[in-house]
C-alpha cells in the first residue's frame, strides 16, 4: 500500500490567489509530514515496494516536476509585472515527465501547452542544455527564446526534436499520425530518415481537445490505418484532467469512448503518482514502439490554478471543489514518495523547492532584461524564405536525364517529343518528371493512384512510382494534409491532393494554423514543405453546382507565406510546378497549385479545332520564376496599351477572345496580362504593366468580396495609378448554382466587352 496523501491545511485553503495557496500548500505539507519512513533506497532500488520506478528516476522526475511548477509560479507573479507574457500552466500535468523519460530525445513530439513537465525532464536527455533559461526566455518573448526567437510563448526544440505548436484545440494531432506513417513510409521507399528507424511520436493533448473533430480525424485515420495492418507508431497522450476550461468532461467518458475503439490500443496511467504511474506509461511507450500500433495513453492529471493567470475558479466553482482539486495536487504526493521512502528529509525537499523557484526568478529577471523584437523584418524573417537564386537553379536542374527516359518508357516518349497537348497531359507529364527528379516525392489523396485521379491527372503515375510512392488516402482532406505535414517532417517531397477546392475549406487550419506557422513559431528551424494541387475554379459544363465549381480563393489569399499559383495553359503549369518543388525543397515553402478544372481538356482557342490552346512540353531545364507572368501583346507587334487586361486561370483565354471583340468595336490595341501567381501577388509587375495603359480591366473569375481582383486594383492605387480609367469584371458573391445557371455568377466574355464598352 502507498501512503494516502493527507489534506493540506485548511486554513491555506481559504486564501483567493490560488497561486499563493498552492505554493504555501507545499511548503506546510512537507513541513507537517508524520508518516512513515523506509530506509533510503540505493539509487538503481524501486522508489517504493511494487514500483517500476528506480530511486534515481524519481529524484530526476520530482525535480522536472519542481521546475515546472516554479515556472507557472514565476509566470503568475511576473505577468503583472509585465515581463511574462503567458500563464497558461502545467501544474497538475507535472506527471507527463513520466513521458519524456521514457521515450528519447529522438522521438518527435507534437505537445499539449501543459507540458513544462514533459519539457524540464526531456531537457536531460541532452548535456548542456537548461530547461529553466530556455523556457524563461520564451515566457519574456525575448528574440533569443530556442524555440520560437519570441514570436509565442511554445514548448519547442530543435535539438531534443519537439516541434513548436500553438494549438491548443488538438489541430496538432492530424500532422503527428502522418508524422508516424511517415516515418514507416519513408523507411519503405529507402528514404534516409532524419531520425532512428524504430522512432515514434508523441502527441498529447486535454480531455476536452479529445472532442474535437480534428483529433476525431486523427483518432479514426490511425484506427483506419491499423485496420489495414499499417505501421504507425503513434503514442496519443491524453492527459485527462476532467475540464475544459470551465466545461467539465462527463466522469469515466475517455475512458469509455477510448477503451471501446478499435485499432487504438489502450493504457491507463495514474499521472498524479510518479510510483505508481511509471510502470504503465512505461508499457505504454515499449508496447508503441514494439508494434508500431497507433496507441493511446489515457493519463490521468488534474488542473491546478485555473485555466489560465485570468481564469478565477473561485467566480465559476465552489471553494470546496477548488481545494478538492489543490488536495490532489501530484507535488504533494511526489513529496510524499520521497519522504515516505527515505530517500529525501524534509529539509532536502523544502531547499530543493526553495533553490529551484530561485532558479527559475532568477532566470525570468535576466530573460527580461535580454532583447525582444523590436521591428516588423525581424517578426516576419522566418516566415516566408526565398532564396531566388537558389530556387531558380533547383527547379532547372535537369541531371536526371537517365531517370526521366525510364519514367516516360524510353527516348522517343518523352514529353518534349510530343505534340502539343493541353493542360491535364502537361501536368501529368510534370508530375512523371518530378517524380522521376525526386526520389522523396510522395503523391497521395483520394483516388489518385489506380484510377489516376477523377480527370486522370494523375494517370500512369501509380504504375511507375508504385503504390509506396503514389497512394490512395481515406476521403478526409484534414488527415490528408496532416500526412503531408508528417512526410515532411521527415524529409520527404510531399504533393497532396485536395480533390476540389470547396473541400479544402473542410481543411484549411492544417495549412493556415499548423503548415504555414511552422517555420514562422520556430524562428525557421522547422518547416512543412509541400505543393498542395487542387482541381479548382468553376465553368465545367454538365457537372458541378458549388462543390464542383469553387471559385473561391478568399481563405488562401488570407494565409500567411503560403504560395499560390494558377496556371492557364500547359506549357505554364509544368514550369510553375518545377518552381514549387524547388520551392518546397530549398525554402522549405507550403505552395498551392490550382488548376482549372475547365481547362483541363481545353483544346482550342478561338473556334474548334485551332488547336490555339494546345503547348508544346518545356524541356526540364526551363522554370517560371515566382511572381512572373506571361503578357499576351497585339499579334502586329504594337505595346497594346490602349486597353491592360489583368487576369489569371479561366479568365485568360477568356479575355483573349474578348479582346477581339474589343478591338474591331473600338479601334483599340489591347494586352492581356496572365498573372499566374496569385499569392504573393507581384505589386511591382502589376504596375509596370499599367504604367503605360489608357485603361485598364480587371477579369477575376473569384467572388467580389476579397478576391484577388481587389489585390490587383490596391497595387495599382498604391502604385500611383489610380487615376486610370479602370472597371472590374468579377464573379457574385454567391454560392454556385446547378447547371447552365452556374453561368449567371460568373464572369463571361461579354462581361469584358461590356466593361471594355462602358470604359470607352
């Protein structure tokens, strides 16, 4: 039997800085202590009779704990002083040290923001490094915080492999299953994995963030993958605290939703006991890492202090509950341990407590006096890395002639051979020799792999990559996205497939909140690279209706350091996408390739059968820079500057017909400019393109409200033409209709020539 902890002071209980009671609840506990005492344990003896856990670890883990806890406690005091900036805690959760000494330094974790335990005992894992400096830097938002140079207040390192997250509703848990998968498929294709074969991933997360739909996606796509007899060695930490913030988890609901759940093998563990809990968190990581089965670690922790600095328990909960709660506070049972099995006097534990809260002030007065952000280059330098040069050799390089050959079967069936062919062909031919140039490449969604995607984009690419290269993912656009978050992870050239546009939105965080942060929360030191396709846009004919015919670019303009690109024609989308794997590859960057559905099997230009739309295949040492667009000028060699048309995807071979129209009603020389890149938008080439017009249209086949029409026309005001006559041609704000109705929504070429007319 393991001594009961007895009830802390009464009296301590009474006081309304909940902080203040806890630390005085410790303190007067150890000083109050009269139970028994064994004989002091030799460092390698179990802490206690029937424990799995040795003298030297406990001693270890109790002072993780200590620093934890005095971290919260500097947070509460120093917060008001304005030198901390974050009071979101660990105190309760201080057990997750069992965690990290069981699992090594090499085994990526994806963390809960109450992970200061976790953090101070995963810090031993390598020598010469200090948890307290490290994290103290990061609650003073100091520019030399480790993890995030004091952008956010993280739980990251580089060395000891703990990706900086600033989720706290469970959006981290997609991208950790596909970090696990990763790891297994990396391994497969002879991929050299940036960490050991057997590793495995951690991810933990509350009670209450288990309800979310994304850890619900992560849950059933590691149930899914284990059905299939995959390998994902994924340790799910749910550190069941029993609320949410002030909402209160039903009693015994984890336990029973995750005990019940196929493909997810369960474990319990006390973590309010170090003694008692050691034993089957350690079960838990050796059975992970054994069968490489997803697993999930229901351990049990409590709240100490509140939600947060801001959150007063006392205004929403009963003071009895509250000093319920403080009585099972998991220091006073480790001060217990320690005293009950003689392996520390209650002097030691109290200089201990007392030496480790010096630490930690100390540490935050000196992280306050070290220098913070002070400019915007500094906040954004992380956030978008373009080395041009760099990029512009990465995506011309062409040393994998004998590769190629074997991808396309043989010499003569190179692309570049062949006749000019439209756009679907030219990316499919694209995608065969990029795989063919990175070996790293991984292309995955929902049925692109046999059937080759449902406009045959992706046809033959299955047959010459094979299934561990190109494969087929369950229907759920959030986990395919958290896998390419994980192949990525560990150095792999991810290329997803997002089926339709309208069903990225079902999955836009895992982009906006997690892929495209990385680089920016861990000042650079990770990244997320990918090139995201996705069929797009609208005016297909006899299909569609709104998830078919999205035309809604809004939500991607909106993230930061994303790159868009929208190709119109063949010959452009083979270049564009040489220059997001380069991009992807050197900077690290998340790019988003549209491409228009409409214009997949586009032909003809002016009348059937001219062919007008058809490319030629680039030979793979061409690429179009970032930002560069293509300018259709008048046929007879004039500027073309009485009418500027700016426009992308659909809109182009659009107003070239349009164009045709303007110029034999008005005597005008008009030039089409095709943007291509739509995020960053090219402020600097808009301008110089309208310089010199008379007029100028914007055709933007988006909706009015935040489209990337509205981009354009600001970079031309901000570039001192706003006098310019100038009309916008753009879609509704509406969602798209069935059928020929589609039409009524979007713009047409008779739009263009009416806005050409009204301009004249």
């Amino acid at each position: 039997m393991f001594a009961k902890v007895p009830n802390p002071i009464p009296a301590r209980m009474k006081g309304v800085n909940r902080a203040e009671v806890c630390d005085a609840n410790f303190v007067e506990f150890v000083k109050q202590w009269d139970g028994p005492r064994e004989a002091r344990p030799a460092a390698h003896e179990a802490i206690l009779d029937g424990s799995a856990l040795d003298a030297q670890g406990f001693r270890e883990l109790f002072e993780s704990q200590l620093i934890s806890r005095h971290l919260d406690l500097m947070a509460r005091v120093l917060r008001v002083q304005n030198k901390v900036f974050y009071t979101i805690g660990s105190s309760g959760h201080e057990g997750n040290a069992m965690v990290a000494r069981l699992t090594r330094h090499t085994d990526p974790a994806f963390l809960h923001y109450r992970s200061g335990g976790f953090m101070a005992e995963r810090f031993r894992k390598l020598p010469g490094m200090d948890p307290i400096m490290d994290s103290a830097l990061s609650f003073a938002a100091s520019k030399e915080d480790p993890a995030s140079g004091g952008r956010h207040k993280v739980w990251g390192s580089k060395p000891l492999w703990v990706l900086p997250q600033t989720s706290t509703i469970a959006s981290h848990l997609p991208k950790a299953l596909g970090t696990a998968v990763a790891i297994e498929a990396g391994r497969r294709i002879g991929h050299r994995l940036p960490v050991p074969d057997d590793s495995i991933v951690i991810c933990s997360f509350g009670d209450a963030s288990a309800n979310h739909a994304t850890a619900q996606t992560a849950f059933n796509a590691a149930a899914w993958t284990a059905y299939q007899k995959l390998p994902a060695p994924v340790l799910f930490v749910c550190e069941d605290n029993g609320i949410g913030i002030s909402v209160k988890t039903p009693g015994g609901w984890i336990a029973r939703r995750f005990q019940a759940m196929e493909g997810l093998d369960y474990f319990y563990a006390d973590g309010l006991d170090l003694a008692t809990g050691y034993g089957e968190v350690q079960r838990a990581v050796e059975h992970c890492r054994r069968t490489r089965r997803p697993t999930f670690l229901h351990l049990r922790t409590t709240r100490i202090m509140g939600h947060a600095g801001t959150d007063f328990e006392i205004e929403w909960r009963s003071i009895e509950e509250i000093c319920a709660v403080e009585a099972s506070d998991p220091l006073l049972r480790s001060a217990a341990i320690a005293l009950e099995s003689g392996l520390m006097g209650k002097d030691e534990i109290l200089e201990l407590y007392e030496a480790t809260r010096k630490k930690c002030f100390a540490a935050a007065e000196e992280a306050d006096r070290r220098p913070k952000l002070q400019t915007l280059e500094e906040v954004v330098a992380p956030l978008a890395p373009y080395t041009p040069e760099a990029v512009n050799a990465e995506a011309t390089r062409a040393d994998y002639a004998e590769r190629r050959v074997q991808a396309f079967g043989g010499e003569a069936k190179l692309p570049e051979h062949q006749p000019p062919r439209h756009l679907a062909i030219q990316i499919n031919n694209a995608l065969h020799d990029l795989f063919a140039k990175y070996p790293e490449a991984l292309l995955f969604g929902e049925d692109v792999a046999q059937k080759g995607g449902v406009y045959t984009v992706t046809k033959g690419l299955y047959k010459a990559f094979g299934p561990r290269r190109v494969f087929n993912t369950l229907l759920d656009e959030t986990m395919i996205l958290g896998m390419a978050q994980g192949f990525a992870n560990m150095g792999l050239l991810p290329v997803p497939e997002i089926q339709y546009l309208a069903y990225f939105h079902n999955a836009c965080d895992q982009i906006r909140g997690e892929a495209c942060s990385l680089q920016f929360f861990s000042n650079g030191q990770y990244r997320n690279p990918m090139v995201m396709r996705i069929a797009s846009l609208g005016y297909q004919r006899g299909f569609g209706g709104h998830f078919h015919n999205d035309n809604s670019i809004t939500a991607l303009r909106d993230i930061p350091s994303l790159v868009v690109g929208c190709p119109s024609r063949g010959d452009d989308a083979a270049m564009m996408l040489r220059t997001m794997m380069a991009l992807a590859k050197v900077d690290g960057r998340v790019c988003a390739f549209l491409e228009p559905i409409a214009l997949y099997m586009t032909k003809d230009l002016y009348e059937a059968g001219d062919g007008g739309w058809l490319t030629t295949y680039p030979t793979p040492d061409r690429a179009i820079p970032l930002g560069e667009g293509r300018v259709y000028a008048p046929q007879d060699g004039s500027a073309g500057d009485d009418l500027v048309i700016f426009t992308f995807g659909n809109g182009v071979p659009m107003s070239l017909r349009a164009v045709r129209e303007i110029e034999r009603r008005h005597d005008w020389k008009a030039r089409v400019v095709d943007l291509r890149w739509l995020v960053p938008l090219n402020e600097a080439f808009i301008v110089e393109q309208a310089r010199s017009a008379k007029r100028v249209i914007v055709v933007d086949e988006g909706r009015r409200s935040a489209g990337v029409g509205e981009g354009i026309i600001t970079a031309l005001v901000e570039g001192g033409l706003g006098h310019l006559p100038l009309k916008r041609v753009v879609g509704a704000d509406t969602y798209t209709p069935l059928a020929g109705a589609a039409f009524l929504v979007i713009p047409s070429e008779a739009d263009i020539v009416a806005a050409a007319d009204a301009l004249a």
